[in-house]
C-alpha cells in the first residue's frame, strides 16, 4: 500500500466537524444537528462504567494497573524467555567497557566513538579502550551555536511566530546529532582518549548548561533580528554582531566544560596493551582520527574505513531508492549534510548481517522507548501485551507512527551481533551507552520484529550494499522540513 493510499484511507474514516466562528462554539444553547453527541455525557458515561465493571477482568485489571506500573504487569514471560544474549554471528571485538552517557543526550556520540573504537583497539592491540566523548561534544556545542546564529542570519525575514523559526528557537544546541554531524567533527576536531578530555559534571549532566545556552542563543537570534529590521545598512553589521556573540558563547561553555586539547598540538598517549606492554604515543587529535583510515586500521578493521560508512534509513512515508535530507539540519557549517539513503528494511538488514559477519560494528538509530525495558534490556514487539490489560490494539503501522510523529529515531546505539535461524534474523545484540546498570551488563536484545518497526537508521559499509544503493548517494536529496521525524535524533530528547 503506498502512502496516498494510506492518505486516503485515513481521510475517509475521519470525522470532518464544520468550522464555526468561535463565539457561536461557545454557545452551549446551541441545537444539536450532528448524528451524535458533540459533548461528553455524564449518564453515557455512567453506562459505560457499569458495564465495564461487570466483567471480572476488568475489575482484576483495575486492581494491577491502577496501583502499579503498566508496564510491568503487562510484560509477557515467554517474550523475556525467548530473548536470551546467544547469537549465531558475532564480531571478534565488541568494545568495552560498557558506556554511560548519564544524564545526557549525547547518545549520538557514544554509538559513533564505540564504532571507532574497534577499529582502534584492534590497531593497537586494546583490551580497553574509550575515546573522549567529552571532546566532540565540546567542538559540537561551539559549531551549533555558529550555525544557528548563521541560521538566524539567513531567515531574519521569515516570521518569528512561523513553524520555521519557532522549530530553530526550540533546541538551537541540544546535545543530539547523526552520523554525518560526528563525521564532521572528527574530520574537523579529530579524536583524543577519554584520559585526555574526561567528562566534566556538565558533560554528563547537561540539563543545566544546555538551559543557559539556549537561553544565550534566543537572546542572540531575536537581537540580530532587531538589528536586520533597521535599515539594509544595518544587516551589514550582523557578521560583527555575531563574532562577538559568539566569543561569549565560546566563554561561557569553555566555563562549564573546561579547554579541549588543540586538534592541531601534540598529546602523548600511554597505554597498556593486551600483553600488559607498555607503550606510547605522541601525536595530534587530527592525526590521531586519521590513523582510522590509515592503510594498517583499515587492513585491521576487515578492509572497512570507517569514514567511508554512510547511512540507511527506512522510512516508507517516501519512496525507496530515494536521497532524503532534512533542511536546515546540521553542525558545521559549509561541511557535510544530513544525507539519508532510503531503503526496505530486507536491504538494510542485510547489509547489517554482512557488517557483522566482516566484525564491524554497526550504528543505528530507533526509537528506544517503545515496546521495551530498560532494567531487562529487552526490545520486543511481544513484551508488552496491552490488549490483554485494556481490551484494544495498537494498530498504527510504521507508516502511520511516522506520518502522526507517533514515533521517530529517539536514540543511537550499536549491533555487535545477529541470530540467524534458515537465513532470517531472530535478534540482534545490541550494546547501549546507559552503564551497566541497565540490560545484561549494559547489553540489549532486540527482535527482529522489534527491528522491522522501530529502527529506522543503519550506517554501513558502501562494500555490502549494491551499486543501485550506492548510486543513490549521487541524487539530489529530498528536503524533508526540519521538524520531520527523520530529524529527531538531532533533537537529543531521549527516553
């Protein structure tokens, strides 16, 4: 079925009500000319009651789920059963430790450097190993701040109360992000290990910060707006407005997080080996980050650079084999966008077990809260039974979540490991940023029903794609508006 289809299905089971002017709405003297009520009836209501307390499981219902959480009481044994962290293809290195964003939304970052992290670790021969999630975060506050104010620059003629600008005032620097905004920085900023830029209170507990921020960058947008609306010789005075703005910005944060290493100045990195052998390093966070794509990282990763990697989504609002883009949506400006290939979920899970097969670790972005538990760590379409509790269905489709922003890409994590049963997958393993507190150990399990529905995102390898996919990197992209649901992940609003 395809979306004008779904579009007018939808339309011709809505129930249209006639606009009135607003006083006459108000008018509860008003005769009744609709087939059924308009208000809600407290003797219907009455009806209603009575009947549903005549059926015994409804009082049984009314007991659990009115003192407990629903979730809980609804969850289905066989579905904890049947999701056990065994798995037929597996990759060699996993990465480890577990990691914990905290009370953050930089989950973005954390599934991207615990992909580059493998690639590393086998490099240099690691046991453990972590990067500084802190140090990219650092470069991406300071690149979204320019680029919005760049934003606010280019639309100062767009209306403040209009859906575009009220959407770039929302989250101007919230701590989300995608695949190709982490690439950017690491192209830019590089890399370093987390012993050489730890996480600040602020880094793991950005509530605060991101408050003052975003409260610096409206002030920000709505002078430089003032200033465009007094004469054309005024906006020329923008680009100085902004410098200062931005020196204030880059104060404030360096405040709470502390200076980052210069991507361009030497560190020396001293390490401990599998074998217990001490080694160092000296080099800059560029050269560092480079060392990915180097001829010895890319033999060691399975013949995969790592910034070669690109983007899968499925999004079956749009036509498969399409380029989507979402406008507006970025970091830094003048470098890479927001680039989506749109494809079947056969393709993308395909291309995932053959990441897999070849030990790379694969970064996807779903909506983690649906359908799921953080303490088990299970991900299930079957894990939470409401019909059972409340007599009705979820009936939207993937299709259906997406067109009503019923769902949309909350979180990033990362696949390490698939089951396959006659050549399907059952599930999939998957290693979170939440600590080991959450999951087995920090590890989820995630169906594969689970996966048809609520994953929307895998990076991959060009090499195990076919060339009608990779060709599509070649189009022109689709602009989806800003606040689609394909952009949500930048947001950083996770569950």
């Amino acid at each position: 079925m395809d979306v004008e289809e779904i579009k007018s299905r939808l339309e011709r089971d809505y129930v249209y009500i006639k606009d009135r002017p607003a006083d006459k709405m108000s008018q509860h003297t008003q005769k009744e000319t609709k087939p059924y009520p308009s208000r809600v009836s407290i003797s219907t209501i009455e009806e209603w009651e009575k009947e549903l307390m005549q059926d015994p499981k409804n009082r049984l219902a009314l007991s659990a789920l009115s003192s407990h959480d629903a979730k809980s009481v609804l969850t289905q044994r066989s579905a904890t059963i049947a999701n056990t962290q065994t798995f037929n293809i597996k990759i060699d290195t996993e990465g480890a430790p577990i990691t914990n964003q905290r009370s953050s939304g930089r989950c973005w970052i954390f599934a991207a450097t615990n992909v580059f992290r493998v690639a590393i670790m086998k490099r240099y021969n690691l046991e453990e190993f972590e990067l500084s999630q802190a140090y990219l975060s650092y470069w991406d506050k300071l690149e979204k701040a320019n680029y919005f104010l760049e934003q606010m620059m280019d639309t100062v003629d767009e209306d403040l109360e209009g859906r575009l600008i009220q959407r770039l005032l929302e989250a101007p620097v919230g701590d989300g992000g995608q695949w190709d905004m982490v690439a950017n920085l690491v192209e830019k900023y590089g890399l370093v290990p987390q012993s050489h830029y730890p996480d600040s209170f602020n880094a793991s507990n950005s509530g605060a910060m991101s408050s003052l921020l975003t409260t610096k960058l409206r002030e920000y947008a709505l002078e430089l707006r003032q200033l465009a609306s007094r004469s054309s010789k005024a906006k020329g005075s923008l680009g100085t407005a902004k410098a200062r703005m931005m020196r204030e910005f880059h104060l404030i944060l360096t405040i709470m997080l502390g200076p980052p290493p210069n991507p361009d100045k030497e560190f020396t990195w001293e390490y401990n080996d599998k074998d217990e052998k001490f080694q160092s390093l000296t080099t800059t966070p560029l050269k560092f980050a480079g060392e990915l794509s180097s001829q010895a990282s890319v033999k060691a990763n399975s013949g995969t650079n790592i910034y070669d990697l690109f983007s899968l989504v499925n999004d079956p609002r749009n036509k498969y084999g399409q380029l989507l883009s979402v406008s507006r949506l970025g970091n830094v400006v003048g470098m890479r966008p927001v680039r989506y290939v749109n494809v079947d979920m056969t393709t993308m899970k395909t291309a995932c077990i053959s990441m897999l097969r070849s030990n790379i670790p694969v970064f996807f972005g779903s909506d983690v809260g649906k359908f799921s538990d953080r303490k088990s760590g299970i991900m299930d379409t079957d894990l939470i039974d409401y019909e059972l509790g409340f007599n009705t269905r979820l009936g939207l489709t993937k299709t259906h979540r997406l067109m009503t922003h019923e769902s949309a890409m909350t979180h990033a994590m990362v696949l390490t490991a698939v089951h396959v049963v006659e050549d399907k997958p059952v599930r999939w393993r998957v290693q979170n940023s939440w600590g080991e507190t959450s999951g087995s150990k920090g590890w989820f399990v995630m169906s594969d029903r689970w996966m048809d529905e609520f994953v929307y995102q895998a990076v991959v390898d060009p090499r195990f794609v076919g060339k009608d996919v990779q060709d599509v990197l070649k189009q022109e992209p689709k602009m989806l508006p800003l606040w689609d649901p394909m952009g949500a992940l930048a947001l950083g609003k996770e569950l």
